[in-house]
C-alpha cells in the first residue's frame, strides 16, 4: 500500500483539545453537544479553528488551524472557547478537562449518532462504552516522509514525560484508581492503540498498513490510534498520549516541549546523526510508570536501562533543548513546563481538593471548573512569566 505524506511546513503546530459540557450545578456530564454544534459550526464556518463532536454527545472538541507557532495554535484554541461560551452560557453549562471526570458513570452516557461511531461501539463493546476519556493531541509539521518513522520512535522516549506531565485522571466513575493517569491504561484497550510500533522506515508502516486493513482489523490510517502516530493527511507526527490538559496555559507548554523534541530530532537526523531509542519491552514499563506514579515515576531512558526520575530527566531535557525553543518562539510557553513541575500536575491538584473535602468528587469537578474558567489566559500567564 503506497500511502502519500502530505507535504506541511516543518514543525507547526496544530492542536485538538477535547472538552466536557457539564451542568454548572451539578457538576454531571451532559449529552448537550449536539444542539450546541449546530449553532457553533454555523457561526464559525470561515474562522481558523473549528468545534466539532466526539464519540460521546458530552464532549466537544476544539481544533486549531496550523500554527507557525505554539502561541498561533493556542491563540485559535481561545477563540474557539470563547465561541463555545456563547452557546454554553446561556444553557447554565460549564466546560472543564480532564483526563477523565471524576464521578461521571458510563451507563449514563450517550454515543453520537454517527456511523463510525456505532461501529466502534459495535466492535469494541463494554470497553468502547467505557472510552469516558479526554485527551490532547499535539501535530507538529515534518518535513521529509523518511524523517517520520524515525522521530516516532526517539518520541516514544519521551513519551511517559508528556503522559507524566498531562495526567490528569486519578478518579474513575466515583473511585480513587491509585494512578495519576488512568486514561492510558483504559484508552489502550481498544484495538490499535497504545505504544507505536517500531518501524524504521515509512515503507515498514506502509506494509503494516497493508496487513491491517487486508485482514480487517482497520479501514485506512485514520484507525492507526497509537499514543504517537503518523498522520499521512496533515504531514505531521501526532501525539496523543497525553490526558485533557485542564488550562490553556498547560495545554501551550506541553504543545512547546512536543514541537521542540520534533524540531531537535529533525536537525540531528539532517545532521546524519543517531536518534535516541529504547527497546520497546522498556516503553512499555515507562507507559505504566507513568500512569501509576505521574511526575513521581521513575522512567528508563535509553537502550541500557538507566533509570531517572522524571523530573530531572525532563528538566535536564528542557535545558537541553531551551535554545531550540528560542528558534521557534515558544520559549515562554516551553519554559512554563516549570510551573506544571512544580505544582505537580492536574491529578495532583485533584487529589489535593478531594482529600481537602472528605472525598467529595463533587468538589473536585467544580475545581476544574473554576480552573478552565478562571485560570488565566495564555496571555496573562506569559505575562506574569515575564513580570
């Protein structure tokens, strides 16, 4: 199977952030995005973002256009928020993200009534009935198809960093799972997703491809739902690891560290020079260490087996790559990786307010509404960096 690589601008970004239309009293999810879309998707018809479903009727998704930068992208992300306020206001419903909600049932939920879903539902059932999970995906622009496969496998060492950093699901339908990320460990059962496979070069995906769809398992690429895959429509490599960021700004760090990583590993592979790898039997314990223990873990981080603590793995990364981040004007956004370092996170913060509240899940999904509503802009924040 010949599959095309979208020619795209190398390392920009888009961005999709999947959002939950809550009742402002309650704090339960609400299967309201269908009445809400077809004010929206009218209204914004010639803008750069878009807002569109997803599999279930609780959850909007919000899409930049391309960015030349992280601040474009995240810029698009605002205003595609402030056009969903418009619609949620008036109907007493609230946004918020997360990797899951923290007492919302899956019995309760209802499926969009759309064809792909349906027969996502149809295969996959009790699990694809339980896919209450929202998440981020990040692009990032390649230049050359034969860069693709090889930048994929240096971003899976990376990848329980970005999973560490975005955890943001430590409640599951009313229950403290004792993981900082229970999303992954749920969004991996269905088929084709989890960790890439490791392919060295793009005719190795394309063969997989070909077996996959010869023997049914998927109709086209679109179904490839790896935690960092190829994305032949749009020329990019997608990460998808990572839970819901719950505020703007953390969504925009995130987004600098992925487009940094890409850029990097572009230059050294221009450069004729070696790509950083693990065995794969690694990757897999480094996905659920960092599910389990979130900015805690302690992760594996080359072909030897030396083991780091996240942390300081990452912020020797960060030091690393900071003049990367300069180049493509994200430093700010990529610098405030800090600030997510240093509070520890969503789940950490979840757990936090639930501990405070005697264990009322309910206090925590106000928490996150308070937090998208109320945290600061990507502007304001960058500001205070700078003050």
């Amino acid at each position: 199977m010949r599959l095309p690589f979208a020619p795209s601008t190398r390392s920009s970004v888009g961005l999709e952030w999947e959002l939950m239309l809550a009742d402002r009293e309650s704090g339960d999810l609400v299967p309201r995005a269908p009445e809400i879309l077809d004010e929206v998707e009218d209204a914004t018809a010639l803008e750069r973002f878009t807002v569109t479903g997803e599999l279930l009727t609780n959850t909007v998704e919000v899409t930049s256009g391309v960015g030349h930068t992280v601040a474009e992208a995240v810029d698009d992300i605002g205003d595609a928020i402030c056009a969903l306020r418009e619609q949620t206001e008036p109907r007493g419903l609230e946004l918020l993200c997360a990797g899951s909600h923290p007492f919302a049932q899956w019995y309760d939920q209802q499926v969009t009534d759309k064809t792909r879903y349906h027969t996502l539902i149809e295969r996959t059932q009790w699990w694809g009935r339980n896919m209450m999970i929202w998440g981020i995906h990040v692009h990032v622009g390649v230049d050359d198809v034969e860069k693709v496969m090889p930048i994929v496998n240096a971003l899976t060492v990376f990848l329980p960093h970005l999973q560490a950093l975005s955890a943001s699901s430590p409640f599951w339908a009313g229950d403290r799972t004792g993981y900082m990320s229970n999303r992954a460990l749920v969004f991996q059962q269905l088929p084709t997703a989890g960790l890439p496979w490791q392919f060295e070069t793009w005719d190795g995906f394309e063969r997989y491809l070909d077996d996959m769809v010869r023997t049914g398992v998927m109709a086209d690429a679109s179904e490839v739902r790896w935690d960092i895959r190829p994305a032949p429509k749009w020329g990019t490599v997608e990460i998808r690891a990572c839970d819901g960021m719950s505020t703007l700004p953390e969504l925009a760090a995130v987004a600098a560290l992925a487009q940094t990583l890409v850029e990097h590993f572009s230059r050294l592979l221009d450069e004729g020079r070696p790509l950083p790898g693990i065995p794969p039997w690694y990757a897999r314990e480094n996905k659920w260490r960092a599910a389990r223990y979130g900015l805690d873990a302690r992760v594996i981080v080359d072909r030897e087996g030396t083991q780091r603590p996240v942390v300081e793995h990452l912020r020797e990364t960060m030091e690393e790559l900071a003049g990367v981040a300069v180049e493509l004007k994200c430093a700010r956004e990529f610098a405030s990786l800090e600030t997510i370092l240093a509070t520890g996170g969503s789940s950490a913060r979840q757990i936090a307010i639930a501990d405070a509240a005697d264990g009322d899940l309910r206090e925590v999904v106000q928490h996150l509404i308070r937090e998208f509503r109320g945290g600061p802009t990507l502007r304001e924040h960058l500001a205070a960096l700078r003050a």
